[in-house]
C-alpha cells in the first residue's frame, strides 16, 4: 500500500513540474528535436515588422545618402503609360529604366552615379543638390535639386526638380524624341510645349503614420493617394504660403511655399454624401488643396488652393467694384451726402437682402471708433435700378428714398 502511494506521490510531482514548465514545446523527428515557438511570440514578430515613421535624416550627407539608397519608381498616370525604375546602391551607382506599363515595352536603360553638390549650402552641410552621371553618351550629366516630401501608405516621396545638363541631350539632340532631363522620357510621344519641371519619386518602406485626422478644422494639405477610391484619401497638412507675382526664390517654389515640419501624410475619411462633389473634378498628386473636415474628421469639403486664391481676389475685385458704384448712387440721397459731410462713415460689407424679389446690397451709416463701428442707419442699394432703400426699425420694413 505505502508503495502504491509513493508511486502515485511521484507520477502528480511530474505532472505538476510539466504543468508549471512554461519552456518550448519540442517536435521529435528523425532523432531530432525542433522547438516549436509558442502563438504568442508569432503575433509579436507581426508588431516588429510594422515600422513607425522615423523622420528621414537629411542634415548630413550620411543621412542623405541613406535616404536615396534604394529602389524608387515614378508613374504618373495622369501624364502617360512611360513609367521609371531607379535603383540607388549604396556606393550611390545607379541603374535607370523605362518602360511603357500599357504595352510592356521597354523604353531605355541607362546606368551611371550620383554625386552630391552644395549650391546654397556651407561644404560641411548636407548636399541640396545632386548629380546624375551617365554611363550613356547622350545623357552625360544632369543636375537636381532633391527634396523629401512625405510618407504615405508604406512610402517615401521624393522629388527631383530639374536644375540643368551639362554636354547632354540638349546639346547634341532636339525634340522628336530629345530630351532636357532623362525623365522626359516620362512624356512619351506626346509633342509637348513644355518639359517636366520635376518628378516624383517613391520608394516603399513600410512605415506607418501614428499621426490623426484633424476633426473640426480647415487647413491646406498636399494630395498623395488614394486610399479606397471614393472613400479615403492620403493628405499632408502644410503651411501654404504662396509668392506674391514675381516671385523668384533660390530654390524651386514648390520646395519653399509648402512649410511643413513632419512629412507625414493622414488616411482621411470622405463624407459619403458629398463624396461626388468633393471629388468630382480631377486631383493630382504633390497639388495643395484647402481642407474641411467635420467633428468625425471626414472630409467634407476638397478645393485647390490656388483656385481658391483665385475665387477669393476675383470675389473681392467684383466687391470693390459693387462698393464704387454704390457710392457713386448714394452721392445722390441728398440725406445720406448730408450725413456724409457730417462726419459719418459708410460701412459695406457686401452682405445682400432680397427686397421686392431683388437683390440688394446693404449698408451702414455709422461713426468709426478704434475699436469698433457703431452702426446709426440702415439702408440697401439695388444696384440695376440704382434705387435706396432706408430700414424703419419702428415699422420694420424697408423704405424708398
């Protein structure tokens, strides 16, 4: 009896040690013995391969060249089929090619290296500038200024701004087919008036935002992408500052007009009801647009802020234009002129009031102050008609004069 408990007092300490053994568990096979890694150290290498963005180190010429090492493509659809590979190694040679992504037809291979310059920069800064030296004999050397522009659904953008050849292209070849900068090459057969003032790199390096969309806001961000067509975009809020008309500054415009400390782009959400009017006309990649989002932070409202500028000078033009004519109608209100020359001021504002089924530019007499405007009389000014209207606060109702 006492043998039997001593046994059974053995096999529950095994089975207590083995319950207890949090070790990995082991395959035989073949006289060898594989671990087997547990789930839970699965899902971890999942987490480790995700890659939080990490802002690329451009303050060095070390950085630099570790930002450029890699594979970039560029396609931009909107322009043609022609669509280029570039792989930068790290002894900074590079292969270049073109191919047409319609009819799978190559279009030009080209090898050569890069080679930093500092045009507005000390020697013992990052290059803002380099150059491609080709292997070809056509395409001798080119210069660039490059320019880190966002991370976007797993990518880095890169733009390259066309500064220059030298004993290239433009010197031994002219159009039907000749080039300024290799990348033309991008434009197909299309007979253009112009050449591609730069193009738009990306290199996929499966970085992930951590940043939000903004809720309740309005503000400028560049378009990067879609996410779901119709759905969801990729925006980069900026700090838009556009040049007033003759604007000339040392580096391309699009380098100094778009301030903006992060690069890093948001997946936004587009209000379902309005997804046809925000994104009915055509949007394009690297442009600016001003932004509405609402309390969810959808968007609810897209326009390209160069044409907003547009509608807004031409909106005040067309108002400045209202507020002369108007003056020169109430300069015959003998009671309005007497105001006038009493020391009033005429407040417009060009907020508008329908009166007898037509619209009517309102007005305000009133006296200036530092820090306010102290409106006195009310009138409206049709200006068709050129007739006045006076407000009657007592009977609530518009007048003639």
């Amino acid at each position: 009896m006492k043998k039997n408990i001593g046994l059974l007092t053995v096999l529950i300490g095994i089975l207590i040690l083995t319950g207890c053994d949090n070790s990995k568990t082991e395959i035989i096979e073949n006289n060898k013995t594989n671990p087997v890694l547990p789930l839970v150290q699965d899902s971890q290498s999942k987490k480790d391969e995700e890659k939080v963005i990490s802002p690329p180190d451009l303050e060095t010429e070390e950085g630099v060249r570790e930002y450029l090492i890699g594979e970039w493509q560029c396609s931009m659809e909107y322009i043609s089929n022609i669509v280029a590979n570039m792989t930068i190694h790290e002894d900074l040679d590079f292969e270049l090619s073109f191919y047409d992504s319609y009819t799978n037809e190559a279009k030009g291979d080209y090898k050569g290296s890069i080679i930093f310059k500092r045009i507005y920069r000390d020697p013992d800064d990052a290059p803002d500038m380099i150059t491609l030296q080709f292997d070809d004999d056509n395409y001798t050397e080119s210069d660039y200024y490059f320019f880190h522009r966002t991370i976007y659904d797993g990518k880095r953008v890169m733009s390259l701004f066309f500064a220059g050849a030298y004993d290239s292209v433009s010197d031994t070849l002219s159009f039907e087919g000749r080039y300024n900068s290799i990348f033309d090459i991008i434009r197909g057969h299309y007979d253009w008036e112009y050449n591609l003032s730069h193009i738009m790199l990306e290199k996929a390096t499966g970085e992930t935002t951590k940043e939000k969309p903004r809720k309740n806001d309005d503000f400028y961000a560049v378009f990067w992408g879609d996410g779901v067509p119709y759905e969801s975009i990729w925006l980069d809020a900026v700090e838009w500052t556009p040049g007033e008309e003759g604007y000339d500054p040392n580096y391309p415009v699009p380098m100094v007009v778009n301030e903006n400390e992060e690069a890093e782009s948001v997946l936004y959400k587009i209000d379902q009801d309005r997804k046809f009017e925000i994104l009915g006309d055509d949007i394009f990649k690297g442009d600016v647009y001003y932004v509405e989002t609402d309390e969810k932070g959808n968007i609810i409202s897209l326009i390209g802020a160069e044409y907003k500028e547009f509608l807004e000078e031409s909106s005040q033009e067309y108002l400045d234009e209202i507020k002369e004519m108007i003056f020169f109608i109430v300069e015959d209100i003998g009671e309005i002129q007497e105001y006038l020359d009493n020391g009033m001021s005429v407040l417009f504002t060009g907020e508008t009031i329908i009166i007898d089924g037509q619209e009517c530019y309102e007005i305000d007499l009133g006296t200036n102050h530092d820090d306010a405007f102290i409106r006195e009389l009310h009138y409206a000014v049709n200006i068709n008609t050129e007739q006045v209207y006076e407000y009657d606060v007592l009977n609530d109702q518009w007048e003639e004069k």
